[in-house]
C-alpha cells in the first residue's frame, strides 16, 4: 500500500525549532521528487519546498527560504522538514506529498499539525 | 512567482447542477495545471493533471480545460459527495496553489 506519514508535530514557543518527518512506504521511495506543503487553519494550501530524488535540486517558497530546510535519506525511506525561528504564522498542518508526473502531488500524506505559541 | 488565481471564492449548487471553476496564471504555465479536492479535516486528493488527465479512480464527471493562462474544472452532474473545496496548482515553475474554491450545497 502506498503510504506517507508525517511526524513530528506539536506545540513549539516562538523562534523555537522543530523537525517534521514523513515515512514512505509500498513505492521506490529514491526515484521520486518529494514536497511539503502546509495549510493554516481555516485558509488554503501553501507549497513549502520541493527536493529532487537524489537531493541534487532543492527549492523553497519564498516565505520560507533561509528558516526551513528539506532533506532526504533514501535509506530509510524518509523526508524531513527542519524549521528554525518558528513564528506564529508557521502554524499550519504540514503535509508532504509525492511528486509524480507533471510534478504533481499525486499521493499525501495525513498532515502533523505544528503550532507555534507562548 | 507566478501566481494562480481562482474564482470564484464560492458558490453554492444543488445535486445534479454543473459548475465551473476558473484559474487564472500570472503568466504562461502551458499545461502544467492541476486540480485537487479537499474536504474538512482530510489531505488534499489529486483530481486532474496536465489541464485535462483524469486521476486514475476519479469519476469522468470531472473535466479539465484550457491553456496558457486560462483554465477550468468542470464538474457534471453535481453529487453530494463533490461538496468540498477545489485547489487549482501551477507546476510549471516552483509549485503554487490557487486559494481555493469551496462548494457549498
């Protein structure tokens, strides 16, 4: 069964850190582009970073860039989100997501939601 | 960054009804547009890809269109089951979301 889960979630003070995770599992984890993307309460969905296959190309949103670091290791099969100086506007569930053809997002995972607050 | 813009923001329909949603690019994004659902408190589903490939077990009831800047969602036949919010997303450069179109009954 093809299947992401995301970890790592939790409440977190302002310009505090945390690092999410996301386990893939029933597909060749290594061949395919890898996103996160969050979604704050009650608004829409806002792509986070995108990381190629073999980590060689890697790209943030504007918003994000110079905070959040995406990684991988294809070994076990994992994705990572390390997110630095956490703001109150971080707050969001955080899914990651497949990238199939077109680069889309064809398979998600369930989301961790963070919360960033005193 | 390009930019994607949906309308409308809502819209309600009954059972049955056809409704369009509209996406517009910020500039040319050729095919690379695609189409999500979402219903409350569940990730994102994909619908449609490349403007007009149907995602493998969606129902035909939903159609894609357009290219360029300009595209639509078509969906037929309206079911209770299709009331959710609809994202359309650029993949042409980066990845961007439009902000949404939620359909009510």
């Amino acid at each position: 069964q093809v299947q992401l889960v995301e970890s790592g979630g939790g409440l977190v003070k302002p310009g505090g850190s945390l690092r999410l995770s996301c386990g893939a599992s029933g597909f060749s984890f290594s061949g395919y582009y890898m996103s996160w993307i969050r979604q704050a309460p009650g608004k829409g969905l806002e792509w986070v970073s995108y990381i190629s296959s073999s980590s060689t190309h890697i790209k943030y949103a504007d918003s994000m860039k110079g905070r959040f670091t995406i990684s991988r290791d294809n070994a076990k099969n994992s994705l990572y989100l390390q997110m630095n100086s956490l703001k109150g506007e971080d707050t969001a569930v955080y899914y990651c997501a497949r990238e199939g053809v077109y680069n889309v997002f064809d398979i998600w995972g369930q989301g961790t939601m963070v919360t960033v607050s005193s | 960054d390009i930019q994607m813009t949906q309308s409308p923001s809502s819209l309600s329909a009954s059972v049955g009804d056809t409704v369009t949603i509209t996406c517009r690019a910020s500039q040319s994004i050729d095919d690379y547009l695609n189409w999500y659902q979402q219903k409350p408190g569940i990730a994102p589903k994909l619908l449609i890809y490349g403007t007009s490939s149907l995602q493998s077990g969606v129902p035909s009831r939903f159609s894609g269109s357009g290219s360029g800047t300009d595209f639509t969602l078509t969906i037929s036949s309206l079911r209770p089951e299709d009331f959710a919010t609809y994202f359309c997303q650029q993949t042409y450069t980066t990845r961007t979301f439009g902000q949404g179109t939620r359909v009510e009954i």
